[in-house]
C-alpha cells in the first residue's frame, strides 16, 4: 500500500531542482515507503575506506543537538557497516510532528523505504542523521541500528506546507529510523 503521503517517503527519490528539499512528482514514490517508525540508532563503527572518521556514542543515552539544530539519540546501535555518501540503504521509519502526530510509517506498508543516502533524495536532516556529519559532530548510524531524529524545519521541509497541509509550515519533525540495510 502507498503512502498518502506524498514523497515523505519521497526520501527514496530526487529533490526538484529548484530546491534541495522540494518535494518529488507522485510518480517517484514508487520505491518510497514513508519516513520512520523504530527508535533511532547511533554508530560506533570503525573506519571505512574513503569515509570521514566515525564518532561514537552509548545507544539508549541523552538526545544530542548539533551545531544546525539536528537532535538524535541512538535507541539501539546497529553492529554491521555504516553506509557511505551515494549507497543505496533501505530504513524503517515513523514520522510524526512535534504533537506526536504521525504523518507517515514505513512499517504500516511493511516495506522499508531504499534511497540513494546523501545526495539530496530526501530531507536533509535524514542525510545528516543517517551518514553522519564529522563537521555537525553527528555519527553515522550502522546497519541494524535504531536511531530517533529530531529535525527543525530549516533542515525539514522550512516554511512550506506538505501532504496538503498534513506537515503544516515551520513544523519540527521527529523520526524514529531504523538502518535496514545500509550497502
């Protein structure tokens, strides 16, 4: 079943270019399913070949904040790889606003969302919270892992309305990924 959310689960397909978090055409969603569900996951990975060096943090801790205002907490830290700019990954999620509201889940379609992680497919808070940023002090999440992200809108959706007024503007987005498979 699809997601009446438009490309929520659009996070498996390109942003418009005319901006770097536009919405996709309905028409890419097909691999999409919606954006997160399980708690999030944190990474303690060793380094990859070609991969920035890789911070850790204890799973099930404190919510962390980055320098851009991203939040995470690691509910369970995955034991396989941690995924690189441009790998193709599959993740579970639910989203919800900041009222607990959830606006789309993966789980409910029983398939997991695969995007290229990295390059602009889906919001940028996911990019980040997923890959990692050494710059934003924020691990890599590893496969198997559960991380729960709390995204403003600055690296959300910003001041647009989506799914026809379903994430209303300027919303803060909270998301609980799981890492399904990140090669």
């Amino acid at each position: 079943m699809r997601s009446a959310f438009p490309k929520l689960h659009h996070l498996s397909v390109r942003a418009r270019a005319t901006s770097n978090n536009a919405l996709p055409t309905s028409a890419s969603t097909s691999n999409a399913s919606g954006i997160l569900r399980r708690h999030g996951l944190f990474s303690a990975v060793a380094l990859v070949a070609g991969a920035a060096p890789i911070m850790s943090a204890s799973a099930g801790g404190e919510m962390n904040t980055a320098k851009n205002g991203l939040q995470w907490v690691d509910e369970l830290e995955g034991s396989g790889p941690a995924p690189v700019k441009g790998a193709r990954i599959k993740a579970h999620y639910t989203g919800r606003l900041s009222n607990g509201k959830v606006f789309d889940s993966s789980y409910s379609r029983g398939q997991p969302l695969a995007f290229a992680v990295g390059t602009g497919m889906v919001i940028q808070g996911w990019d980040l919270g997923i890959i990692g940023s050494q710059a934003e002090e924020v691990p890599p999440m590893r496969e198997g892992g559960k991380r729960k992200l709390i995204i403003p809108p600055a690296l959300g959706y910003g001041s647009r309305s989506v799914g026809g007024g379903l994430i209303p503007p300027n919303s803060t987005l909270e998301f609980d990924v799981e890492l399904v498979k990140a090669r």
